[in-house]
C-alpha cells in the first residue's frame, strides 16, 4: 500500500493558489483513476482505490500547510506504513513553472509543509516537486505561492497533473522513471511526422517526389510506297 499525499491549504479560498498545487495533483488522480469521493479522516480528506497493482490512499492534509505533518503521521501509524511508503506532492520555488521532479529522501528547502512532515515521520519519503517559480525575491515567496495561478500558467498546468494522473500507477510501483517519462510526455510531446513532401522542393528537377516530363509524341511516319512503275501509272490515270 502507497500513500499519496497532496500539499496545500482547507478552503475555496486558497483552491487555485499556486501553494495548492499538490491538492490539485491528487484532484486529478482521484478523478482519472475512479476513486471513491474523498471524505474527513485523519485531519484531512482521504480516500483510496488502485493504481495499477497497488493499493493507494490519496490524502490532502486540511490542518493549513504548516501543520501537514499531523494528518500524514496519523494516517501513516494507523495503515502501519513506513515513510518510504509516503510520496508528498508540492510546489517547488526552485524549478521553473512547468518542471517537475522526484526526489527520494533530503531536506525541506524551508517549505512548511515538508518542514512538518520531517518533524513527524523523519525525512526519508518521496517528494513529487513542481515547479513554480520563484518571484525572485524572498520576501515576495509568501503572497507568491499565496496567490492564483495566472491565465497564461493554465495551459502547462493542465499539462503537468494530467501527465501525473498518467503515470501514477508506475510511480504506485515504485518506476519513477516512467513515471517522469509520463509527465515528459505531456509537458514535452514529440513532433509529429506529416509525411509530406517539402513544398520547397515543388517543380524542381531531381528532387523527391517530381513526376518524369512526358516527351512530346514523335509525328507519324508515311508507309513505303511498293507499288511498280507500271501500277503507280495505271493509279494515276484510274
């Protein structure tokens, strides 16, 4: 059994802030996957159902990001799971809007969330970080990752959660490596192949795809005449 969890903060409020980002992931998971709707538990909202082979709980801590530690300890004690079983979704300030990366084990980069969760089941869980931003200077981070994504961010961000809800099951399996191949794969699509000839190399001899000239036709020889002298005398007076 895995436990997913999904960073943020209770409430309509904060729904679409870019400190969401992790409640967000889980949204998508729950969505495309089939699981039940999410209910109270564990000072948070769980729920749970298969990603591939595995059983997986998927929980969004409601305690305000700086106390997710809480809920995940809670949750983690009563399934009897070690912290290798947990992977933490979160917003990371040191990758670029649209980068994602897993990291197993490390420290918590002053994210309150992470900071939490080190000082209730220690460090050595998985974390999937997405990137963010960073607003370029520290005193900006709070209202930063307080604040709603913006319009034009909508496009990678769709992107990102529904490359993460197609790898889920490998990351479920412990195949991180797929699993960033998924996400890759909608946030990096490979350039189709149209099959079309150049348009530039169009009417240019010796090129690909030119049809051979036709040769004008050669205009009809007359047939030899063998008639005698004496016929070609009797024809001409016939």
């Amino acid at each position: 059994m895995k436990l997913f969890v999904g960073l943020g903060n209770p409430g309509s409020k904060y729904a679409q802030n870019r400190h969401n980002i992790g409640f967000m992931a889980l949204d998508q998971i729950a969505s495309d996957h089939g699981f039940a709707p999410f209910k109270g538990k564990f000072q948070g909202a769980l729920t749970e159902g298969r990603l591939g082979r595995e059983k997986v709980l998927l929980l969004k801590p409601e305690t305000f990001m700086n106390l997710s530690g809480q809920s995940v300890g809670e949750a983690m004690r009563f399934y009897k799971l070690s912290p290798e079983d947990v992977v933490v979704f979160h917003d990371e300030l040191d990758l670029k809007p649209g980068k994602l990366k897993y990291k197993m084990g490390g420290g918590h980069a002053g994210h309150n969330g992470l900071r939490s969760i080190h000082q209730h089941i220690g460090e050595t869980y998985g974390r999937v970080r997405m990137g963010v931003g960073h607003p370029g200077r520290k005193d900006l981070v709070s209202h930063y990752v307080l604040h709603d994504f913006h319009k034009m961010d909508q496009d990678w961000l769709d992107d990102m959660l529904r490359g993460i809800s197609d790898g889920a099951a490998h990351l479920a399996d412990g195949d991180t490596a797929k699993f960033s191949n998924a996400v890759a794969m909608r946030l990096n699509p490979p350039r189709p192949s149209t099959g079309k000839a150049n348009p530039n190399t169009k009417d240019k001899p010796g090129k690909t795809g030119d049809k051979p000239q036709a040769s004008p036709a050669a205009p009809p020889q007359p047939a030899e005449d063998t008639r005698n002298p004496l016929q070609k005398l009797m024809d001409k007076f016939s």
